[in-house]
C-alpha cells in the first residue's frame, strides 16, 4: 500500500490505471469492531405527496447525485470521465486533509433503483480500489416517501484505514481522520439541500486533465457556506 501526494500524480494517467485495479479488502472481511460502519440521513425537501415530480425535488437531487455533485470540495473533490457509464465508472478522489492532499481510487459497483407503494429510491454504491488510504463502500440512496412527499439523502458506509497505512497516517488518522470523516457526511447532506433548494442552476462541468482535453469532470468546485 502506497499513499500518493496529490502533486506526484497525473489525474488522466491515475484514471486510466484504476482499470486494471482490483478492490483493497475482502466483503468478507467486514466486522465489528476493527471496521467502523455509518448511517447518515439528511432531509433534502418536500414536494406534493405521491410519486416524484417532474422536476421536482427528487429528480433534481438525483441528478447532483448521479453526477456526484453534493460532495464538499473543501474536503473531497472526485474525477471521472465525462460520459462514462455510472455502473462500473472509475472515480479519483482527492482528498483534502488539513495540510494533505492525496490521490485515491474508486470504483461504482452497484446502482440500486427500486419503487413501491411506500416510497421511490435511487443510488449508487463504490467501493475502495488498491492504492486507497482506506478500504469500504459507500452506499449513497435517495428516497421519496410517497405519503409525505418528503424526499431525503442517506449514506451507508462502512470503512477502516488501510491497515499497511505508514504510521504517520495513523497518527494523523487517530488526530482527525475520524472527524474529517464525519464532517464530510454532514457537509455532504447539507451541501444537496442547497443545491436542490436554492434554485441556482447547474455549475458547468471543469476539465480537469488539460486545457485543451474536456474528457474528465470534476465535481462543482463552489462550496455553499
């Protein structure tokens, strides 16, 4: 396990190696208590109750998830190629830590779509390639409930630092690691909301791999304070 400094790596060449990557640990690896598992709910809007609207709240929420828009970029910011399909999709993320940046992969696993009498839900799910500082999945669902019409975001997780991580991170980790991690979840569900409901429209995509190649995205770059 190598951690990388965000300087050291070309984000167009970390993609294109993120192919031939593999997941970091074993599903069958995951228990308590040297994993730490994490379930975060955050209201998004209301809309008329029902099926979702046309426009409405949800879809408009889903398409900042779809396009992993809600992520702080104070703390995270994710690159992709643009047009890709999200069931299967590479993601680089840079992490920004006080003092650190690094450069880590991902990769969509799962897309979940279900609907029923009680509710309407969508997401997407990716998991920790090797070379990640961590190793887990995130679930990231959005959920309609037809009755109320309220419409919220939800992240599932559960995550454990590399555990070949340089003692320094853990060091690091044990300082603010947790509390990072915790804030970006916070942040996240607060970051949606604002997107959804300010009515703002979307922030155009940034090239990230050279002036002159618009093949990679980066999620929005304007934190809502």
């Amino acid at each position: 396990m190598r951690a990388r400094w965000s300087g050291q790596a070309d984000v167009e060449a970390l993609l294109r190696a993120l192919r031939r990557r593999g997941l970091n640990y074993d599903p069958r690896e995951v228990r308590p208590p040297a994993w730490v598992f994490d379930v975060h709910r955050y209201p998004v809007g209301v809309e008329a109750s029902g099926a979702p609207e046309d426009g409405g709240v949800w879809w408009r929420a889903r398409e900042l998830v779809a396009d992993y828009e809600f992520t702080p970029p104070e703390i995270i910011r994710a690159f992709y190629e643009t047009g890709s399909e999200l069931l299967g999709r590479n993601l680089v993320l840079q992490a920004r830590l006080p003092g650190l940046r690094f450069l880590m992969g991902v990769r969509v696993t799962d897309v979940s779509d279900e609907t029923s009498p009680d509710r309407t839900a969508w997401g997407w799910s990716y998991e920790t390639l090797e070379g990640h500082l961590e190793r887990g999945r995130v679930d990231y669902s959005l959920v309609k409930h037809h009755a109320t019409g309220e419409v919220e975001f939800t992240a599932r997780s559960y995550s454990q630092l590399h555990p070949r991580a340089p003692w320094w991170m853990r060091w690091g980790w044990r300082l603010f690691g947790r509390r990072v991690q915790l804030r970006f979840y916070r942040r996240a569900g607060q970051r949606l909301r604002g997107l959804v409901g300010d009515g703002r429209p979307r922030v155009a995509v940034v090239p990230t791999a050279s002036p002159r190649d618009d093949r990679w995205s980066v999620s929005v770059l304007d934190p809502i304070r």
